[in-house]
C-alpha cells in the first residue's frame, strides 16, 4: 500500500499541508480553511506557488455537505472566497498528509492525535498555535526569500511544539473556538473575527510577510 502524497509522515518536500479540524466542517474549519487561504493570497499572490495547501475536515464532518449559510456570509465579510466548498469526514490519510492540523478546540485535538500518525508533534488547537508562534523570534526561522516557505513553516511548527510546555494557556477556555452551529448571524461574526485574529500572526509567521494595509 502507498502512502498518501504529502508530508506529514509519508514524505513529500516541496508542499506544505495545513489541516484545519472542528466537528461537522460546516461552519469553524471552513471558515478558518478560507480565511488562511484569502489572507495567504494576500501575502503570496497565490499560496500554491509558495508551496502551501490549506484544507479542513470535520472529526464527525458532514460528508459532501455545504458550509453553513451564516459562514458564507461570514467570508463575505472579509472578502473571502467561500465557493466550491464541499464537507468531509476526517479521516486517517488526512492527517497523515499534514504538516500542521489546527484544530478548532482541545477535544478535538485530542480526537486528532488519538489517530496517532506521530501527529502529536503537528497538532495544535489554532489558538494554542497562535500563542506559541507570538513567542518565537522571526529572525530564528528561515528566509522563505532563501530557502523557501515551505521550510520556513517546518521550522515554524518545529520551534512551536518545543515551546508547548512551556507555555501555557492562561485558562482552559483561552484555547476554544465555540460552535456557532444553529446560532445567530452576530455569534457567527464574532467567531469569524475571532478566527481572523488567530490567524493573522499565524499566516506572517509562517509566510514572513505582514499582512498588506
């Protein structure tokens, strides 16, 4: 049997897989999925070019099943591109294709890394990352403009997980992303913006460029 393409634990060098999980992949992981995507077009032109692939799944995901309506409104918000998408159930190949899964909260994490796949090391919960990566010196990480931005996010996942414990969450909740499942339009937004935020330092550590003003 052969291993899925990518990195993760089957080995594929010049692309970078993000993974981004919640339950039903119908309102947090597509929104966060498409987010990545419109703020990593903003930095790169086109994310493929720089080797990166963003994707979602949902740990009891709704296969084949559109996004939420009130997420696609929450793109719209931020001129993201919400076209296309279609839900899946996460499954085994997906997080072994990975290179990083975020995740939208820490059962879900856990749900992750109980897969195993040696996905320990390249699971966070999105928050959890964005904490970590606030801590790690730019300057420590490889030019993307010298050696790619493919190796800068290897090494950006590398110095994150060494910081992991070492670092802690303030509160248990400082880590969760909510289900806006079923919820008003005004939650969902503010999920949105949420997600948004945790993203952005994200993207820039992972790319080395700042988001454009």
């Amino acid at each position: 049997m052969t291993a899925p393409e990518g990195r993760g634990i089957a080995g594929q060098n010049d692309t970078f897989r993000i993974l981004h999980v919640s339950t039903g992949n119908v309102c947090r992981s597509p929104i966060t999925e498409r987010l990545t995507r419109h703020a990593l077009t903003d930095r790169l032109g086109d994310p493929l070019s720089g080797g990166l692939i963003v994707e979602s799944a949902g740990t009891w995901g709704h296969e084949g099943a559109p996004m939420e309506a009130n997420a696609e409104v929450v793109l719209a918000d931020f001129g993201a591109d919400a076209s296309g998408f279609v839900g899946r159930e996460l499954l085994d190949e997906h997080v072994i294709r990975a290179d990083l899964v975020l995740t939208a909260t820490r059962d879900h994490r856990a749900q992750v890394i109980s897969m195993g796949h040696s996905a320990g090391l390249r699971t966070f919960t999105l928050k959890e990352f964005t904490r970590l990566v606030r801590a790690i010196d730019p300057a420590t990480l490889p030019d993307p403009r010298d050696e790619g931005v493919v190796e800068r996010a290897r090494a950006l996942v590398r110095a994150a997980a060494a910081l992991r414990g070492w670092l802690l969450a303030p509160t248990a909740e400082a880590d969760e992303v909510y289900d806006p499942y079923g919820a008003p339009i005004t939650f969902f937004r503010s999920i949105g913006d949420e997600i948004n935020q945790a993203l952005d330092p994200v993207v820039t550590a992972l790319t080395g460029v700042r988001a454009p003003h």
